[in-house]
C-alpha cells in the first residue's frame, strides 16, 4: 500500500458530523493522502464536484438536511461529473431495509457499514485502488470514447486472467451491447454463464434477446432470473423495458408495483410506475407512486414541476372511479401545485396544466368560485397568446366536466374530435373523456374486455367479471355503461353470496359518480335508477 501514489489523488469527505470527517480525514491523511476536502452537506458536496475534480469520494448516505448521499451520486452521474475510474463510497448507520436496498440498488463502488474501523477502510480503499492503477488505461480510453482501443485492452486482460477478468469482461459485454455487436455479446455472455451463473451475464443475455427483437425471450428469460433472485433490480428493469415493447401495459405495471415493493427508494421506478398506472387508467396506483417520488425526491434531480403536476393530475383522474379515495389527497394535491410557485421558473404551458389542474380540484371538492377564478386566469393565458397543445385542450375539458359545465365540456370535445380525426394517437388521448372511445385502439381495447366481462357475468363468474370491469373502467372513466356493469356485477354478487359492507360502499361509491355526470337524456339513465332500486331492495332493512 505505502508504494500507491495516495498524494497524487484528491479526496472529498461528504459527512454532516464534525467528529467523523476528522477521524475520516486523519485516517486518510495516515494512508498517505494529501488532498483532502470535507464538506457536511450533499449541496456542499455537489458544488465542490463542479469546482474540483475528485478521484475518491467517501459520503454519509444520510446528510442531515437536503441532498442525501444516494440523491447525490445520482445527480453526479446525471451531470457528468464522475470519470469511469473515480471511485464512490458510500457510507450509512442506517439498517432499514428499505435504506440498505437503495444504496445497493445506486450501484455505488463500495458501500461500508457505520461503525467503520481503520482496518476496514484500509483494505476497501486497497482493493479499489489496486482495481482502479490496474484498469487505469481502460478507463482512459472509455472515457475517449476510443472503442477499438477499449476492446483490445479489455481483451488483453481478460486473457491475462488476472483478479480483474470477470470486471473486464462484463465492461467488454457492455462495449458490445453499446456498439450493437449482440453475437459477440452474446457469446460472451454465454461463456461467463458456462463457468459461473453470474445475474449480470443471466440480464445481459436477455438484453441481448431484447435488442434483437425477440421480446418474447426476454421476458421469458427475465421472469426466471425475477424468481430466481427477486432481489436483482437490473431484471426488473430490463423486464419493464421489454414489457412496453410487446405494449403489455399490465403486466409493465404488475413488474414495476414489484420492483418499487422490492427497492422503494428507487425514485427513478416509482415515475415510471405512475406513468404507466396513470396511462392504464389506474389512478389510485398513480397517486401513490408520485406522493413518493415527491416525498424521496425532494432535493434530488427528480424534485420537478412535472411531477408535481402529475400527481395532482392523478388524484383528478382518481375522483372517476372512486371520490372518496380521492377526497384523501385532495388537499395535499392542492398544497403541491401552490408551492410550484416557490420554485424556479416553471414553463408557461406546464403552468397552465397547473392552474387547470387545480381547477378540477377545487371544484370536485365544490369550490366553484376558485375553480371558475383559475379557470378565468388559464382564458386569459391562452388569449394572450399561450400555447395551446392538445394536452392543455383535454385539461379544459377536464376542467369543465369538474365544474359541470356540461355544455361547453361536450361542444370542445366534439370539436376537438373532428379536428384530430386522422390523427389516432390523439384521439386516443381523448378517448378517456368521452362516453365511448372513437379511436381504433381503444374500441377494439374495450371491445375486447368488456365482452370478457359480460361472458363472465353471465356465467355467474362474478369476481372474474368485476376485475374486467374495473380494468375497462380505469382505462375509459367517463363510460357510464362500464360503470353500471360493474355496479350490476356487484348487485349479482350480493344476490348470490349475501349482501357485504364492502360491496354496498362500492355500489354506493359508483352510483355517487354516476349521479355526478349523467343527464337524464342518456341512454343509460333509466338503467341508472334500475340498478339503484335493486341494491335499495337488497340492503333494505340492514342494520346500519
């Protein structure tokens, strides 16, 4: 150790406790470290890395106040502000599992737990070091983007066979998958695996499978290794991407439910679990999800207007199918689109969105004086020219549909269906709104489930029928019949196995939304009063 260059090497210490990062620094001065730098803040931390370039950082994973030691080795990668051969330590007193499987899952070089001794610190630097003199060249030419030159030092110390081989060739497999070179990558892969069954060569297979296409493979592949090690988050990952390639949006969310359960802390997930429960229509999920991108996200490189704006968006979406859950977050909802303003600048159309989504709010919660005063500000936006995208045209109608301005919401909505005709992904945004969807997708989408459904309920298979019609339900809210199926389904249920709290509430819950957005001229409200007088005679003498 003592012939290592320590003195050449700067050093930051990132540790909100004085006593450590003394001890921390005097351990490392001892090493033979000259260059040494101690802050005691994540922001402090991260604002020395854009002043300074440092080749080894030791960080606290709790940082007291802001930045967190995760939120900062996130925000350096997403920056650029680590070389391939800087090395990143994380260091944590925190023995929550949930703590523990979000520093691992950050992929940090080395990850100690708190109490450290010197001992520790000496032969994890060691090793890191001796790893990093020896890889040096390697990393030099990654970061020159020299590919040619990358492969053949890779090559070369893999047939060294020395300690570093299996780091070399798992570098080497990513070369290729980053130069399309899958046959090569693949044979890699497959001979790591013949000696050893390794999780990144089992995922760098599938991946393999995954870019060439054959998606069905992957996932295969990638549910096996899920099973085998639910632990590993790469799986998960891979999984999520080869899942939206077949456009199997349930079980994309299925996948993500498991992997945030499994990693919660991993905001990165949790954006892309309540984008795609809000696109399936499940809002509750939704919600949920971006309440903890909020909550983990604060002062990290997710804390943006965009997600802010989303989970209002979706506890909006939620007052459809259930209000009550969604009189749980109304508030919240509402306090999250006030403090975008003590942001930095947010764009003018995410602003917009803002002021619209809030109008929604504050009238479902029956506000309308607020609701019709944001609505005035949004007018008088759009008639001083703010853009208008077909996004902010769906928030209008949103908005109005809240505030049971009937009229306008149906005349805008027809004509925003003229204007998009030929255009199928748009309609398909619109298809939420409407009593029926009018793009091709989304009729042959509930088409397809609601049949499943009806067939159910006629063979008084009457849970399998409500799951079709909750799914239908969630992904076209406005469409009143669904609403009424699931309501009848119910009705069925209690007739054949008795009448249950749970199931007269959700009755109950429905009808409430019905009531809310039917008129009497619709084809379904002579149906609505139905279903109504069946659940009264059924519950009709209970107590309570």
């Amino acid at each position: 150790m003592s012939n290592f260059p320590y003195a050449d090497l700067n050093v930051l210490i990132a540790d909100d406790f004085n006593s450590f990062r003394s001890t921390l620094s005097k351990i490392m001065y001892e090493m033979g470290f000259r260059d040494i730098d101690s802050v005691a803040s994540g922001e402090a931390a991260y604002s020395f890395c854009k002043k300074n370039h440092y080749d080894l950082i030791l960080c606290d994973y709790n940082l007291g106040q802001g930045k967190n030691g995760q939120q900062l080795l996130e925000e350096l990668r997403v920056n650029e502000l680590l070389k391939p051969q800087d090395i990143f330590i994380l260091l944590s007193a925190e023995a929550s599992r949930n703590v523990v499987m979000s520093a691992y899952d950050c992929e940090p070089d080395a990850y100690l737990t708190k109490p450290v001794t010197t001992k520790v610190i000496h032969q994890r630097l060691s090793r890191l070091l001796n790893k990093r003199n020896t890889m040096l060249s390697i990393y030099d030419s990654i970061q020159l983007d020299d590919t040619d030159n990358t492969i053949a030092l890779l090559t070369e110390e893999i047939k060294q066979n020395s300690r570093y081989s299996m780091d070399c060739q798992k570098l080497l497999a990513e070369v290729y998958m980053d130069q399309k070179q899958f046959d090569k990558a693949e044979k890699l892969y497959r001979s790591v695996l013949e000696v050893r069954a390794l999780d990144w060569a089992q995922v760098g297979l599938a991946k393999v499978k995954l870019e060439q296409g054959d998606y069905v493979t992957a996932v295969k592949w990638l549910n096996d290794i899920v099973k085998a090690n639910p632990s590993c988050m790469k799986a998960y990952d891979a999984l999520t991407v080869a899942l939206s390639a077949l456009e199997d949006q349930e079980r994309l969310q299925k996948t993500l439910e498991q992997a945030v359960e499994i990693s919660p802390m991993s905001i990165g997930r949790q954006v892309t679990l309540a984008k795609t429960a809000l696109e399936n229509g499940d809002a509750e999920v939704a919600a949920h999800a971006y309440r903890k991108t909020i909550k983990y996200g604060v002062n990290s490189c997710h804390d943006t207007a965009e997600n802010q704006i989303s989970f209002a968006k979706s506890v909006a979406r939620l007052h459809d199918s259930d209000p009550a859950k969604a009189d749980g977050f109304n508030k919240e909802a509402i306090r999250v689109l006030a403090e975008l303003d003590d942001k930095a600048e947010v764009e003018p159309d995410l602003k917009i969105t803002s002021q619209l989504i809030e109008s929604q709010l504050w009238a479902l919660q029956g506000n309308k004086k607020r609701a019709n005063e944001l609505m005035d500000i949004v007018k008088d936006s759009i008639e001083q020219g703010a853009t208008v995208s077909i996004d902010i045209e769906i928030e209008i109608v949103n908005a109005q549909l809240a505030s049971k301005d009937y009229v306008a919401a149906h005349e805008k909505l027809q004509t925003m269906v003229e204007v998009y005709k030929d255009n199928q992904a748009a309609l398909e945004k619109i298809d939420p709104l409407l009593s029926e969807p009018v793009s091709e997708h989304g009729k042959k989408v509930l088409a397809k489930i609601n049949k499943k459904g009806i067939d159910a309920y006629k063979a008084q298979k009457y849970d399998a029928a409500m799951k079709y019609f909750i799914r239908v339900q969630k992904r076209f809210p406005r469409y009143l019949g669904i609403k009424l199926n699931l309501a009848q389904t119910i009705i069925g249920k209690m007739k054949n196995d008795g009448v249950e709290d749970e199931y007269v509430h959700q009755c109950l819950s429905i009808f409430e939304n019905v009531k809310r957005n039917i008129r009497s001229n619709d084809n379904q409200y002579m149906r609505f009063h139905q279903l109504q007088g069946m659940l009264s005679s059924l519950t009709s003498g209970r107590e309570g």
